[in-house]
C-alpha cells in the first residue's frame, strides 16, 4: 500500500482502539448511568465491525508457506501468550482456571484474534464464490438461528463478524489511497449522525445483540424479524464504519504510531481494566454524574492507549513473550 493508505489505515486503527478502551471502561458503569450505556451502545455498534473491515482490507487471499507462517506467528501466537497471561491474572484475583478456558471459549476480548484466524482461513474458500460478501452476510443473518454455539471458540462471533471482514477484502484500495473530496466528508459525517441517531432513538433491542455471540432465542428475538434486526445492525454497522474511514486523515501524524500499535493495545488493556475492577476504581465513582465519569474514562483510555503503545510497551510485550513463543512453537516455511 501506499504511504497515504497506511497512514489513513493506522488513523482508523487510533481512533477504533480508543473507542474499544473507553467502551470497555465504561462498561461497568453503564448498568448504573443510561447515558453513558446509550455511548456504549453507539460505540458497539460499529467499533468492532470496522476493525473487522481493516482487518480484511489487510489480509491477502493466498494462505500456504510464509503466509500461512505469518498468520500463526501474528494471530495463534499472541492469542496463546495472552491466554496465558489472563489465566494468571484470573488465578490472581479468584484463585481458579476462568469459565472461559473451563468451556474452551476465548478469554474475553481474545475471541477477536480466534475469529481473525478463521476468518484467514475462510477467507480463500469464500473467494471462490460468484457473490462472497453477500454469502457471508447470509452466513451471518443465519447464525443467528444456532442455539447451541454461543462462546464455544468464538464461532458465533466468528459468523456474525465475517461479512465485515470480507467487506473489508472487497473495498478498493483507492478507498483508502487519497484524502475524500470535502462534500464525500460531509456526506459522510450527516450520514454517521443520522445513523447513530436512529440507533438510539428507534434500535431499542438491548446492546447484548451487538456482541454476535448470542442467538436470536438466547435473545428473546424468534422468526424472520430475528434476522431483521440483525440485518438492521449490520446495515448500520456499515454506514458508521466507511463514514469513519472517510472522516479520518490521510496524513501521518504523531498519534498514527498509537494505530499501527493497536494490537497489542488491544491484547494489555484488558489486564489494566480488570484490576481498575478488582480494585475497586467502578464502585469508587459510580455515584458521580455521568458527564464526570465519561470525561475521567475518556482521559483515563488515552492514558492507556498512550502508555501501551510506547515503545517500552512494544518491546517488552515481543521480545519477552511473542518471540521466545514464536521460537517454540513455529518452524519456518520451507523455501519454495
């Protein structure tokens, strides 16, 4: 890609990963203060989506030899470390194996790595079809039916996210090569705030249905209106996420670095969020006004996404995990 490509890339990746912080910081609050349960419901709705499309947008369709390597070394190998690491940080604040791995499901926010090595795997056999983006959303709208899979190796969430993920394969790479014309930005922008407005004023299901991990009867929903509202939140999904990658810049900037960190942003802030939890920093601040807790948590998430994306953070977390795992585990491909 070219370098405005990249650039407008890790501005969406900044953005998305502050919004996964701050959704993840105040979701203990929102069962307590509807407005800020109203923001997470907003920021559920398309946050995770996008990551999925950037995820397609950088995936190739090919996977034998070096990019079958790098999709073990960069996905299998980050999510085994960091299992590893919230099993300890379990064990430290309960004394036992979590439910997750009791039940083979993905430790909490690690179902995203999971479901990004499916959907590498997936994604040649979907290639081949006449209408893949397509057949993934009826892939997708059908899950919706199981009953029986819910966490189980993040396989609904897996269905329920790949239409976005292959999307994210599909869009042209001059989506993303040059700066949006002013009037496409303005577009843009009144068709996110329609979007989100609808999404609060008339989308009244719970935010439990933007997770994709329950099924339509898990959800209280039954019949074709299931796969309605659930066609409804993929539709607004998609506005909210392509509105976002119009609005961001295409020029790299001091904070482009904080994207291309995302990951490991993503993979550590879990750790810090469960010991605000376990030490008492929710019940501390629950009886302030929302607007107060919403301002503390948005600076709070910078602070997170600043120090975890430094290069301490990123050194540490490869040389002293991902690599020695990397070491142990993957061989190299055979030359061709």
């Amino acid at each position: 890609m070219a370098q405005g490509n990249l650039a407008k890339i890790d501005n969406a990746k900044l953005v998305l990963i502050f919004l996964v912080v701050l959704g993840h910081l105040i979701e203990p609050l929102i069962g307590r203060q509807a407005e800020l349960a109203t923001l997470y419901k907003v920021i559920y709705a398309f946050h995770m989506p996008a990551f999925a499309m950037l995820c397609g947008v950088l995936s190739k369709d090919i996977l034998c030899g070096k990019q079958l390597s790098k999709v073990v070394v960069t996905i299998i190998v980050p999510f085994l470390a960091f299992t590893v690491v919230y099993e300890l940080l379990e064990y430290f604040m309960h004394g036992k194996v979590s439910h997750y791995t009791r039940q083979f499901q993905p430790y909490w926010l690690l179902w995203f790595l999971l479901s990004l090595f499916f959907w590498r795997l997936l994604l040649p056999l979907i290639l081949q079809l006449r209408f893949p983006l397509l057949f993934s959303i009826a892939l997708g709208l059908l899950a919706g039916y199981a009953n029986n899979i819910g966490y189980f190796f993040g396989v609904a969430r897996t269905f329920y996210f790949l239409p976005f993920f292959v999307a994210g394969y599909l869009l042209s790479p001059s989506f993303f090569a040059v700066e949006p014309k002013q009037w496409v930005k303005y577009l843009a922008f009144v068709s996110a705030v329609l979007t989100a407005s609808y999404l609060v004023v008339f989308a009244q299901e719970p935010h439990h249905f933007l997770y994709g991990s329950f099924s339509y009867q898990a959800l209280n929903q039954d019949g074709f209106s299931a796969l309605l509202v659930r066609a409804e939140y993929y539709f607004i999904a998609f506005v909210l996420a392509l509105s976002l990658f119009c609005l961001v810049s295409s020029q790299p900037n001091a904070w482009s670095n904080a994207g291309r960190a995302s990951l490991f942003i993503y993979l550590w802030h879990g750790v810090l969020i469960k010991l605000l939890v376990y030490y008492g920093l929710f019940s501390a601040i629950a009886a302030l006004h929302w607007g107060l807790n919403l301002i503390l948590m948005a600076f709070l998430a910078l602070g997170i996404v600043t120090v975890l994306s430094s290069n301490f953070a990123l050194q540490f977390t490869e040389r002293l995990m991902l690599t020695p795992l990397k070491n142990i585990l993957v061989t190299q491909p055979a030359a061709k």
